[in-house]
C-alpha cells in the first residue's frame, strides 16, 4: 500500500508595492555664460564691422559674453627720434619702456570697444595675448581657452566684393586651416558673413 500523497496548493502573495509619487524641488541649473569671442585688430576701425556683425548675430542675451580677443605683435624695428631700430641694438630697458607703452596703447584701444558695448548694455572682456604671428597666437587662445565660437574678418573691409566666399586674408585662412575643429569661425567683412567653418 502506497501512502498517500496530499497535494498541497501554496499560494505565495507578491508584497504590496505602494506607489508613492513624490515631487522635488530641483533647483534651477544656472546655464553658463555662452562666450563669444571676436578677434579684432590693432586699429579700431578696421575691427568696428567685425564686432557689429558679432553683436547684430550672435548676441543673443545677457547670458551671452562678448571677449574681444586681439594678439599683439611687438615690433622687431622700434622707432627713436624718426630713426628705426632694430630692438638687438637697444638696451634691455629701452625696449621694455617701448613695449609697455605699446601694450598700454592696446589695452586703450580695447577699452574703447568695451566702452562701446557696456552703453549699449553687452557684457564684454578682453584677452590679450603677445605672439611673433598673430594666427599662431588666435591658434593658441583657441586650444588655451577651449575657444568654440569666433568670429573674424575675412579681409580688410576695402576688399570687400558681392564674388567672395571665403577668406583672403593671410591669417584668416591659416586659422580657418589650424584652428581646433571644435571652434566654429565665422568670417566676415564690411558687416556681411562670407563663409562658416
């Protein structure tokens, strides 16, 4: 005789889930200035239609910043009393004096920009830096500062035509040829964009 077997049925309850719906207050991420950099030169008219077209296109808000970027190059010939000098034939000090004052010539003219842009309420820095060539110097700011928005002259406004399409200038092009890939440069000239990179 076999014994018998009970089958027994087990059921076994899923816990209770309880759903809750809670709410939280995240606070709101503040969003980082958005840095529009804008190359000009050592003449202030010749960088006015640069920095118009930046400001008409890529000023969007207060959160936007516009950094006038300028890189100086010292001069190898250093005039005294109408005659040209080559710096290796001057003292240390002379040319230190000389180049102090020229740096302080730059830093004026780049007051005048900003002093432009904070009357018409634009949030503006500058940056200045000192290189032998002046693309190799924007080249270096682009890497140095994680540069990705630039905006340059093309060429000179003169050489402004309706036929061009894409940077004449010797410094434009090398920068549109060395610069990072993550910067994207406008160029343009006399106020119009000639070409995007």
């Amino acid at each position: 005789m076999e014994p018998a077997v009970k089958e027994a049925k087990v059921s076994v309850a899923e816990p209770a889930v309880k759903e809750e719906k809670v709410s939280v207050a995240v606070p709101a991420v503040k969003k980082k200035d958005e840095k529009v950099f804008v190359a000009v030169p050592a003449e202030p008219r010749a960088g006015q239609s640069t920095l118009l077209w930046a400001l008409a296109h890529l000023y969007s808000s207060r959160a936007t910043t516009i950094v006038l970027t300028h890189v100086h190059v010292p001069p190898q010939m250093i005039p005294i009393m109408g005659v040209k000098f080559h710096v290796s034939k001057m003292s240390a000090d002379q040319v230190r004096l000389f180049r102090m004052a020229e740096r302080q010539q730059v830093e004026e003219m780049l007051d005048d920009y900003i002093h432009r842009c904070s009357e018409i309420k634009v949030k503006c820095e500058k940056l200045v830096i000192e290189n032998e060539d002046v693309a190799s110097g924007l080249v270096e700011l682009i890497r140095l500062h994680g540069i990705t928005k630039l905006v340059i002259a093309a060429a000179a406004d003169k050489q402004y035509s309706k036929k061009l399409n894409k940077p004449v200038s010797k410094t434009a092009t090398e920068i549109m040829q060395r610069a990072d890939p993550s910067c994207k440069i406008w160029f343009v000239c006399k106020e119009k964009l000639i070409c995007v990179r």
